[in-house]
C-alpha cells in the first residue's frame, strides 16, 4: 500500500504516521509538508491513499484533493478537517472525495478508513482487469439479472448477434434464443440460490437480423462475496458448421434429460 500524507502541522502529521505504520507495517508511507514535496510526490506513478488536512499553509484541502485526483484519477482521498462546513464537504465530495474525518476524533478512525479506501481501490481495480478480460476474449459473453434481463454484454457478443450495446442491454435475454431454449433458460436465471454451472451444448442463437446462428452455449452463475448468486453469465462459441450442431445436440439429447445443458457440480 502507497500512502501519502498532506499536513504542514508537524504534530498531526506525526500521530498519523504513528498510527498508520503500526496498522500497516509494510506500507510505504510519503509526507508532504511544503508546496514543492507535494510536487516531488505527484512524479510517482501511483498512490493508494492520500490523507491530506483541509487548513494547509500553503493551499487547501480541495486544491491538493483536486491535483492528486487529476495525477491519480483511482487514488482514494480522505480529508481531515477542524471545520466541517457543509459548503466544504460538498465541493469535496463533487470532486470525487472518498471520506473526511473532523478532528480530533478522526484521528480514531484513520486506521479503519484508510483500510475501507484501500480495499475500495483494489475492488476496482479488479473489476477494470475483470471487463478488459472480458472485452478481450473471442466468446460471446453476456450477463441477465434474475428477471431476466440483459445487463451487459461483451464485443464478441455483440459481434455475434449484431446488437450494439445501447440496443441491447436492458432488454429481455429471450431476444437472443428461440422460444423453447429461452423457456429453459429462464429458471437459470430465475433461481437465486443456484449453485451450479451448465456445461457448453450445441444450440441456436437468434441474431438481430432474425438469422439463426449455431452456438455452443455456457450457463456460469455469478455470486456475490454472501454467496448468493448476483446474475447469470452466458457465453457463446459459434459453431462454424451448423450440421456439426445438429449432431452434437442429437448427442447430448441422447444422454442428458435437460435438452440444452448439463450441470457441472462444483
């Protein structure tokens, strides 16, 4: 964790680094106390947390939270201020402040909030390497909400079907399969509890044309840090040869009861 402290008052400053290097002992922990560190300290590459005071001799709270934010546009900020204005807090949080605390009982909770603004930061990060993994990868996926709703879905998917994204998401995902798949489909996406994934089966996909397109389709639940299941994710391999998906299903239909998929326990 990369911490960067804005205090010009050398007391405060030092019970902040006092509590903050005993909660997080390998953290690397930066103070500026003068314009010209502050400078020196936006030439890092990035920075976690910065914790900065509101009455600085040489600028202001939203002037640093303002200048940091534009370096480090993921950074998470969190104001100490004597004062809590209302017409402060506002502005603050209008640029993109992740908390401020009033002194001196803010000094009790610096430990537990800087941890919340670091996992926040580190929450967001994932979920930015999550949709570039999904933007990047050649199967159509797109995610429906348990009313059956599409909520998202991926470049290759919108390829796929022939959707843009802005005439697709929002609609019902039986748009995208026939009657008979989608009527299976919607318990999948229905059952909040479940607790299985359905393996890839030859099917068909409507495209927005209203041609058909033969996939291999995927049903993958996707929870939620209770374990509940959040949405559904759906992923679709076309199938260059269409006599290929006839067999496959003829196939499958042979030795399964559910028509389009089977379940993988986990």
């Amino acid at each position: 964790m990369d911490l960067l402290i804005v205090d010009d008052n050398p007391t405060d400053s030092m019970v902040l680094q006092t509590r903050l290097r005993r909660a997080f002992p390998k953290a690397e922990i930066i103070v500026a106390d003068e314009s010209h560190r502050l400078k020196d300290c936006l030439k890092r590459t990035d920075c976690d947390v910065v914790i900065t005071d509101y009455w600085l001799g040489w600028s202001d709270g939203l002037s640093v939270l303002q200048r940091v934010r534009e370096r480090w546009p993921r950074v998470r900020v969190i104001m100490l201020t004597g004062n809590g204005g209302e017409e402060v807090v506002a502005g603050a949080f209008k640029h993109g402040l992740h908390q401020y605390l009033l002194k001196p009982d803010g000094f009790e909770d610096i430990v537990p909030v800087v941890r919340t603004a670091f996992e926040s930061k580190q929450r967001e990060a994932a979920h930015e390497l999550m949709a570039s993994i999904m933007d990047s990868i050649p199967d159509g996926v797109h995610s429906v909400d348990a009313s059956g709703v599409i909520t998202a879905m991926n470049p290759s998917a919108r390829k796929i079907y022939g959707y843009l994204d802005a005439e697709i998401v929002g609609r019902s995902f039986e748009i995208l399969m026939p009657r008979s798949s989608a009527t299976r489909c919607a318990a999948c996406t229905s059952r909040r509890s479940v607790a299985r994934s359905f393996g890839a089966s030859a099917t068909t996909g409507i495209r927005s044309d209203g041609s058909e397109i033969a996939v291999a389709m995927t049903i993958i639940p996707v929870r939620g840090v209770d374990g509940t299941t959040t949405c559904v994710a759906f992923i679709a391999t076309p199938i260059p040869d269409p006599a290929m998906a006839s067999s496959q299903s003829t196939l499958r239909a042979a030795k399964q009861a559910a028509p389009l998929a089977a379940p993988i326990e986990h």
